[in-house]
C-alpha cells in the first residue's frame, strides 16, 4: 500500500498568493515530489515564507526549478551567490513552506519510518533526489559516497538501497565538530 500524506483538506485547495500564482498541492506521493523530498532533505533550507536550495551545478539546480514548477505549479528564481562558487534555487511561497513543514520537515521521523513503504520508482525517485543534494563519486576507491548529518536518514538509505540489491556500508568521519555519515 503507498505511502499516503496525511493532511488537512484545506490544505488540498490550489491558493492564490499576494502575487498572483495559483499553487498545487499533492494529494498522494509521486515519483517527482519524492525527488524534490530527497532533494530538500539533503540539501534545503525551509523557513516561514521561502524554500532555499544551494549548489555549486547550475545543471542540478535547473532541473530541481522545473520539477518545482512541474509538482507545484509555482515559480521559482535561479541565481548566483555573490563571491562564491555556487547557486541558489529560492520559491516564495508562504503556502508552499508551511505545506513542506506539515508534511515533511516537522514529521521526518514519521515520515524515514514509512518511506519504506512506498512503490520502489518513489524509493528510487527518493534516494535520487538524497544523491543529487549529498552524493558525490570516490574515484580512487570506485564507490558511489553520500555524506549527511542525520543518522537516521543514512540507515534508513542503506537499507532502502538494499531492496534495489545494493549492499551499502555505513562510516563516520569527523568534520569540524560534526558527524558526518559516509
């Protein structure tokens, strides 16, 4: 049985904004909302009024612009941050954030408990968005590595990784006082 959001039907109901745009709010997952989940997991800031994501590829960042637009019918802005080498992808949607807070951000625990439960294109979908935000290649060692903060969601991909038959190994490093799980 998938995965199903469990929010208030007022929630449901497309709402125009002080600017004008009509927002989509989904009602059942899907393999392009669990992507952007992943995404904003590893790599998103969620405040009151506004989604941040930053990156160094441009590329990435497009891609996650389109597919924002394409789950929520929202418009988002693409621009580079002054004196560094990288990215930011920022939607302004009051009703959007509040929506990603109820659902994801303030349930995660709920919500790494249940992904498992969903079809395997969603996992999938899912542990693409993760990779996207946190993923990186070892080229000496040939390995596919992903570093997070959060143990929790780092189990849980090694053992949705092993529905796919992908044997995945856990190990800490320590990085400037935090824990990072590779």
């Amino acid at each position: 049985d998938a995965f199903r959001l469990n929010i208030k039907s007022k929630y449901f109901l497309p709402v125009d904004s002080l600017h004008g745009k009509f927002i989509k709010l989904p009602k059942t997952a899907s393999e392009s909302l669990l992507q952007i989940i992943g995404y904003m997991l590893g790599d998103a800031h969620v405040s009151k009024r506004v989604i941040r994501f930053k990156d160094r590829d441009k590329v990435v960042l497009e891609k996650y612009k389109k597919l924002i637009k394409k789950v929520f019918s929202v418009d988002s802005r693409l621009c580079k941050i002054p004196e560094t080498d990288a990215y930011l992808l920022e939607v302004n949607s009051y009703y959007l954030s509040e929506w990603l807070k109820l659902n994801f951000v303030n349930r995660l625990n709920e919500f790494i408990s249940n992904i498992g439960k969903l079809p395997k294109n969603q996992i999938s979908s899912f542990i693409k968005g993760l990779y996207d935000a946190e993923g990186s290649i070892g080229i000496e060692s040939r390995q596919l590595l992903i570093s997070m903060t959060n143990e929790r969601i780092i189990k849980t991909l090694q053992f949705l990784l092993l529905r796919f038959g992908i044997l995945a190994s856990l190990s800490e490093s320590e990085r400037k006082g935090n824990w990072n799980k590779v």
